[in-house]
C-alpha cells in the first residue's frame, strides 16, 4: 500500500487556477521584499566588488534561482496540480520523500523562523531606543512574546494573514524606495574598501541562491496555482528576477552612497541604512518593517506544521508549531540565527541539491512528471548527498583550503545533485514508477 499522503493527494483542478499576477508573482516577490534577504546583501560582497560587479552578481543569481532553482518544479506543479512532497516522491521515492523533501523542509523552517524572529524582535527594540543584543533580558521577552504570538495565528487563524498578506507587501516595496531617497545621493563616488571583485561576486551569489533555495524547490506549490506554462515563465520572471534586483538593487545603490556621503558609517546591514536616516522616520520604518515580517512569519510556522503533520498524520499541526517555534526562539536568544549568510549557505547546501535532482529527474522524464516512484530512490539519494557534502565543503574542518574551490557552494552542490542524478539514473539506480494517482489534465 502506498503512504498515506500519496494515497490521499488529489491534484487541483484547472478550473481552480488563477493568472500569474494573482498568486505566483506576488507571492514570490513579498520573498524577496522580506527585510531577511536584503540585510546582509551588501555585507562581504559590495564593500570587496564595488557596485558594478556587485549588481552583475544580483543578475547572475536572478538568472540562476530561475532556471536553476525554480522553473523545473514548478511546471511539474502545473502539469500534475501536485505541491512539493507529492511531485518530490519521483525524485526520492514514496518512502524516501518523507525525509526528502517532506521532513527537511519542515525542519528548515525551524530555522527561517528564528531568523524572522530575531529580525523582528531587533527592530522593535530598536524602534524602542533600546539595546537589540539577542541575549538580553528585553530581547527574550519580545522574542517570546513575537513568536508564540505569531505561531498562535499560523495554528489559529493563517487564513486571514493569506487575505492581508498581499497587502502587506506594499509596506517593504515603499520603504525601500524611502530608504533609497534618503541615502543614494553619492553611490556613483563610492570606492570599495578591499578590491576582491570576484570573491564579492561569488559572494553575492551565494547569498542569494542561498537564500532562495527553499522557496525555489516550492516553485511546485506556486505551479500548482498556474492555469499554463506561461503562467509559470511570467509568474517567475516577475516575481523572482524584478524582484531580487529590485530589492537587492536599490540596497546596494543606497549602501553605495551612504558609505561615500557618510563616512562614519562602519555597517553594511540594511539596518544600519535605516540608522544613518535617524529621527522618528527611522522609528517609525523600523516598526513598520517588524509589521512587514508578520505573514512571513505567519507562513513559515504554517509550513513547518504542515509539513510534518502530513509526512507524520499521528502528529498534530498546532504542538509541531509550537515545537518548531522553541527551537527558532532558542535560535533567535542565543545569537545563532544571527549569522544570515551562514545560514544561507546551510540552507543552500541542504536544499541546492533538491532542487538539481528535480530538474535532472524533470528533464530525464521527458520534461514530464514521471509518478510517484517505488521506495527509496536511490538516484534522488545519492545525488543530494553528494550535493549536501559540496555545500558544506566550507564548514568542514581542515578543508579551509578547499573552499575558494567550491564558491559559490549553493551552486556547485546544485550542479552536483544535477550530474549525480542523472549518472544513477543511468546505471540503473532510478526506482520505478508506481501508478496511483491521476495528475491533473
């Protein structure tokens, strides 16, 4: 008998479907609008590369969390109307896709929630005047209170944030243009501090398709909202390429001149922009970022219950939630979520190599869904750890000397996942098909 969240899927109907600017497009571009991924942009990479190398670096990546990341699942989520841990089932097998990518991606979020949470409970105490230290007896209390807050509302209620939620979007989208208007003057003046250019560009590279990695390989459960292949091309583009270089454009611009136009200024984290600004209009864009991260939040603690819930039936979505959460607040207090570019190359090394094998498994299948797949598919397997283990070349120790080797690591271990699969694939490690469930037609 086949697993219960594979005997139990129903595709969704075309006649259910949306065009792209109602669900895909704006839905991944409140991605990339989320303060998370534009704070540390600029850190590492514009102060080594300069702005021209720095942007030619955000196209690349625009480029590659496209057509690397992205446009595979996401047609195989609107050619069978299938989400994520169903389409994965080809890729790793029905036993093998509770662990992958069921259970990783619920696991991953644990960590995208301690982030939000930190981000979050910072600005607010600094909106407060008061130190944002994770640590402190103050950063604990809001912590706590931000995130059980927001895990409450995604057990409770997460169908209202999905009504306000594209609304919201608007609050990130102007004040980056705010921010913007208010520190750009001066960027065409502007000198890097150390002359890496490319080390700045690989870095800008992995911090984005790092960053993006997850939501990427969830490009299935935007497809499957998709009426057609243009849906998904445009929905895309849209949201994930104007996106990134918009968010991570306009940042980098306004870090440029308010570096060459205020030399005091040491940090290159987006909050240190909104410091240099002052006054109650820094406050107040402080508070309103903080407002910004609530469905975000909202969704991540939604996801990581659904998705051990429906891997795992016996476990209930609101105690997971609630589990999840602590870990992400412990997280949040101790400093580690702190970290936003390690932790990107985490993410990209555990989920890089999902998403290589789902497009090598894509384009092996006749650019089709091939079903759900017997067991554990060894293909699938192999190609993500052997993906994993270049990901994480440049946290194991005494392989220091390896890492310029492997940058940007998120790409490499993509590109591994990719050739590993489809070498299995080929000697005869690819489970085969089972046939049990209609795709949606």
């Amino acid at each position: 008998m086949p697993p219960e969240y594979i005997a139990k899927a129903t595709p969704r109907p075309a006649a259910s479907r949306a065009p792209w600017y109602t669900n895909t497009a704006p839905t991944y571009a409140g991605v990339f609008l989320w303060i998370g991924f534009y704070q540390a942009v600029a850190d590492g990479t514009l102060n080594r590369a300069g702005l021209g190398w720095s942007l030619a670096a955000l196209c690349t990546a625009a480029v590659l969390c496209f057509g690397l990341y992205y446009y595979a699942p996401a047609m195989l989520g609107m050619k069978t109307g299938f989400p994520l841990y169903i389409v994965g089932s080809s890729t790793f097998g029905v036993k093998g896709g509770y662990l992958i990518p069921g259970l990783l991606m619920g696991a991953l979020q644990a960590g995208w929630y301690s982030v939000s949470t930190d981000l979050s409970t910072k600005f607010i105490l600094k909106a407060a005047g008061r130190n944002a230290e994770a640590g402190t007896a103050a950063y604990i209390l809001i912590a706590v209170l931000w995130a059980y807050s927001m895990a409450w509302i995604a057990a409770k209620g997460i169908r209202y944030v999905g009504r306000v939620a594209l609304f919201v979007n608007i609050i990130p989208f102007v004040m980056l243009l705010v921010v913007f208007s208010r520190t750009y003057s001066g960027f065409s003046n502007y000198s890097p501090q150390q002359h890496d250019s490319l080390g700045g560009f690989i870095l800008l590279v992995e911090i984005v398709t790092g960053f993006f990695a997850t939501a990427g390989a969830a490009g299935a459960d935007f497809g499957m909202e998709n009426r057609n292949a243009s849906d998904v091309r445009l929905g895309g583009l849209v949201g994930i390429g104007l996106a990134i270089l918009y968010a991570g454009g306009l940042t980098l611009f306004a870090m440029a001149g308010a570096h060459s136009t205020h030399p005091e200024l040491s940090s290159y984290n987006f909050d240190g922009l909104i410091g240099v600004i002052g006054g109650s209009l820094s406050r107040a864009i402080f508070v309103l970022y903080a407002i910004a991260s609530v469905p975000g939040a909202c969704f991540c603690a939604f996801i990581m219950g659904n998705s051990f819930s429906t891997m795992l039936p016996n476990l209930r979505r609101t105690p997971v939630i609630m589990a999840g959460v602590t870990v992400s607040v412990i997280l949040a207090s101790t400093g580690v979520a702190s970290h936003l570019v390690p932790f990107f190359q985490i993410i990209g090394a555990s989920f890089g190599p999902v998403c290589g094998a789902i497009l090598a498994d894509y384009l092996l299948s006749g650019k089709k869904w091939a079903g759900p797949r017997q067991g554990i598919n060894f293909a699938g397997y192999g190609a993500w750890a052997a993906g994993f283990l270049v990901g994480i070349v440049p946290f194991l120790p005494g392989l220091a000397e390896w890492k310029a080797y492997v940058a940007p690591a998120t790409v490499y271990s993509t590109i591994t996942g990719f050739v590993v699969y489809v070498v299995l694939a080929k000697i005869g490690w690819q489970s085969g098909p089972i046939d049990i469930i209609p795709a949606a037609q």
